[in-house]
C-alpha cells in the first residue's frame, strides 16, 4: 500500500501545484498579451479586449496545471457543479454585504492610520483604472471577465482545489485560513489584502458549510458586481 506523505509535506505540494500554476498562467497571458500587440502598453492603458485575451490565457492555463499536478485533490465533479440551486442566491445579498460591510469594516482602522495609502480612492483604484479602459459597449466584456469570469475560475482554483486539499490536511479552520491569505496575497495589491482576506474568510466558510461551488460563486459575482457598479457610478 502505498503511504501517504505527512500533512505538512502535502499541504507544501499543493501550495506548490497552485504556485506553479500561477506562474505557467503569468507566462502564457504575457505571451497572449504580447500577441495582442499590448506587451508595452502601461498596464492601466492596455484595453479591456487585450487584457481579456491575456486573463483567459490565464485561467485555461493554470486551470490545466492544477488538474494535471493534483490528481488526487477533488477537482470539480459532478456534486460540486450543481449549478445552481435556488438556496444559492442568499449568496447576492451576502456578496454585497461583504462588499459594503465586510470591507468597510476592515479597512476603516487602516484608513484611519493611513488616510492616503488606505483611502477609497486607494481601495477602489484597480476598479477604477479597468473601468477607464472599457469605454462604450466594451463595458459589456469587462462585466463579463470581471462579474462572470473571475468569481467562476477563482472559486474553482481557491475554493475547490486548494482550500479542499489544505482541509483535508490541515483541517477546516487552517485550510480556510491559509486559502484566504493566499487568495488575497496573489491579488497583489496590499490597500486591498485586508478587505478580500475577510471576504475569502467569507467564501471559504460558505464553500465548506454548502459542500458545493454554487453559493460561493454566487457571493463572489455579486460582490464584484457590486464593487464594479460603485466604481461605475462614482
């Protein structure tokens, strides 16, 4: 019988799987990026279409790295893409909660320790440069790559692969948290760690308590439909 390695050796590997798919998906949107004829374009100019091309090389990209790497995570299967139930959409209201409550919440001490780095403008500045480069109907695309597109492949590589394979590990409470730091942490952007740290808090909770996608992906559209349409009305 073949042994399995200790817990923390295996929690490194799928860290790791999720690492090297993150690093494979990079290099394949640069490589789409550069095709497009945008690889020298300042990233807040580059246009909605261009950097849609480059996050869908993205996602397929690691999507395909995560699956061939961890065979025996449970990858998404047929229990977990039963789209989508009517249960799931409390998920809207605690989507915009997180995103009007939540973040507010956790980033108001920050705001008051450091007015300028923390301010709204600060918090909602990705948002905003995205916005600026979907004029016109490409607004349409954008709502699709950023409402649609994101929450889907985020809940299936954070929620499904990794944090299901750091539970079985780690247990509930650490795989929740350690998903939710890397979730934020790959966002890139420390004005917004705290904030999308507490709401993945949120997603990992939800995941775990539904044993399905529905509800978390539900929560996460409506939370960045939200912040979307706040940016698009400021």
């Amino acid at each position: 019988m073949e042994s399995r390695a200790p817990h923390s050796l295996a929690a490194r590997n799928v860290l790791w799987s999720w690492f090297l798919a993150l690093f494979v998906g990079t290099a394949v949107s640069a490589i789409a990026i550069l095709a497009t004829g945008h690889a020298s374009t300042p990233t807040n100019e580059v246009p909605i279409w261009a950097t849609s091309v480059g996050v869908v090389a993205m996602w397929v990209a690691m999507l395909a790295v995560l699956y061939r790497t961890r065979p025996e995570t449970p990858h998404v299967n047929a229990d977990a893409l039963t789209w989508f139930r009517i249960v799931d959409l409390v998920g809207v209201p605690l989507g915009i909660f997180c995103q009007f409550i939540v973040v507010t919440a956790v980033t108001w001490p920050l705001q008051k320790l450091w007015p300028d780095s923390f301010s709204s403008d600060q918090v909602s500045k990705r948002a905003t440069d995205l916005t600026n480069t979907a004029p016109g109907i490409w607004m349409l695309l954008l709502i699709v790559v950023v409402v649609v597109g994101a929450p889907l492949v985020e809940e299936i590589v954070y929620r499904q692969v990794v944090q299901q394979d750091l539970v079985q590990r780690w247990g509930k409470a650490g795989g929740i948290v350690v998903t939710a730091a890397v979730f934020a942490a790959v966002h890139m952007q420390l004005v917004e760690f705290a904030g999308l740290f507490a709401f993945a808090l949120v997603l990992g909770v939800v995941r775990q308590r539904t044993g399905r996608l529905g509800t978390s992906v539900i929560t996460h559209m409506a939370f960045n439909a939200a912040g979307l349409l706040m940016v698009i009305l400021k």
